[in-house]
C-alpha cells in the first residue's frame, strides 16, 4: 500500500482525484488544503471567495470520509513568495500569462513532498489545463526520485513520466477534463461545491461546474461531460488539439467563448 499526497482545493479537478483514489484504490491517502493567501476574490456581494472554498471543501472532505473511507485530511499555507512573471502562455507563443500567480503552489506541493516522504503525488491537472505551459513549467520543482507524479485527469493511475522523457502533447491528449469527472462523482459531492450568493448572478463560463454544466444540460441533452470538455478543447486548442494553435494569435484557452455562444445559443455573461 502506497502512500499518495492529493493537494486539494475543493474544485472539481481535485475532488474528483479525491474521490477516485479513495473509491478505487486502498493507498493511504492524504489531502492537504492550503490557503493561497496571494489570491483574494470576492463575489459581487463582497464576501470572500476563499472562505466559501475551505467551508466547501470541509463539507466535500466530511461527506467522503463518512461515505467512502477515511483518509487523513490537513490544512497548510502554500509559501507565499509571489511575484507577477509574465510569460508566454506556451513556449514560443506571443500571449503572455502571469505563471507567477501558479509557482507557489508547485513550492508548496514541494515542502510537502520533502516533509512527507509520500510515494505518490496527484496533481490537478487535467484537459483543460493543458492550454498554457504552466505544469510543464514548473513540474521540475516535484520530479524527486522515488515520487511518482500522477495527474487528476489521468484515466488510470499510471504515473507521469519525469525529465526529458515527459510529452506535454502527449499526455494532454490522453486527459480526462472537468466535466466528464463531474458527471463521474457523487451526486452528493457536486451539490457540495462552491455556488455564487447572489441568486441572480448569471455564471455561464465554462470550466465552472456545476453552475456552466447544468446551463448547457438545458439545452444539450444529447452531450456527454466527455464530449462537452472535447468540444471545449478542439475550440481552444488544447488536449489532443494542442498541435493546433496558432502561436501568433493564440490566446488563454483559445474559442472557447465561441464555443460557449453554440453549445448554449445564447450570449455568455462572464467570462472566467
């Protein structure tokens, strides 16, 4: 029996890793929730976003020890060294992203790893990740010997390869994305996850379930969570349609504003 880190968050991409270690495998899991005190958001009716987070992620946490298994659960702070670093969203691409706001945490998973020894570590990344360079960025920061990286989106657990050996392209086409795996878990976890206060509030981005992926079931019946993320990634050239972006024009996650106007038939509101 392994012993396997699951940095959590209570979004879908580390809930639904959560979940699927501890339905399907008997490893000695532990989650660690960190506070990323670098990143305040508030919603419109200015409460914060990050204490909905943890009062979320406590709930999904309490929900799977009581109904699956118990694991060990802990709460952390992530180093906070950030400062803005403005890179190209992937290497040799115009578009420039701040992957200063996502080092932290791959420092924080890091601490953890020296101070925890675990055989194992499963990181939330899935499809729709893959349309910046970040992990490929930063992974070198938790390729230690003797720690097998896995990823949220892998469809088995199978880990990663390391170094030189690691295809970005490759990887990314195998990867499940964050609608299928909320069609996968519980019932009961996805009513758990973060909703806007505001009843009125109008949340029609993708990326964001469960608010987006009930929007879309209005009007597509006939998609599945699998084939609503690879719509999503062919319009935004990630997954297996990394190969197809324009490295001149290519912007964060490419159309898939577009791709929301047709899966819904209607304008979107907010864009994440």
């Amino acid at each position: 029996m392994a012993s396997i880190l699951i940095p959590f968050s209570g979004g879908t991409n580390s809930s639904f890793a959560l979940w699927n270690w501890l339905s399907n495998t008997s490893h000695d899991i532990t989650a660690v929730y960190a506070e990323e005190d670098w990143v305040v958001e508030k919603f419109t009716d200015g409460s914060a976003k990050n204490e909905a987070q943890k009062a979320a992620s406590d709930a999904i946490v309490s929900w799977l020890k009581s109904n699956v298994r118990d694991f060990t659960y802990e709460t952390t702070t992530w180093p906070v060294s950030y400062s803005e670093d403005l890179r190209p969203i992937r290497e040799g691409f115009d578009y420039h992203v701040d992957v200063g706001l996502i080092e932290p945490r791959y420092k924080g998973y890091r601490r953890e790893i020296d101070n925890r020894s675990p055989d194992g570590i499963v990181v939330g990344i899935s499809v729709e990740n893959t349309a910046t360079d970040t992990h490929n960025r930063f992974r070198s920061l938790i390729e230690v010997d003797g720690v097998d990286i896995y990823l949220a989106g892998s469809p088995d657990f199978t880990p990663v390869q390391k170094g030189d050996n690691f295809d970005y392209g490759a990887v990314a086409a195998t990867l499940t994305g964050r609608f299928e795996q909320f069609e996968a878990l519980p019932e009961a976890v996805c009513n758990l996850f973060v909703t806007h206060p505001d009843p009125d509030y109008n949340d029609n981005t993708p990326f964001h379930p469960p608010s987006f992926y009930q929007e879309v079931r209005k009007t597509r019946t006939d998609l599945t969570g699998a084939e609503i993320d690879a719509a999503y990634a062919e319009a935004g050239q990630y997954g297996r349609w990394r190969s197809d972006a324009d490295p001149e024009t290519y912007i964060y996650r490419g159309g898939w504003l577009q791709k929301s106007l047709d899966l819904l038939g209607k304008e979107i509101v907010h864009s994440p």
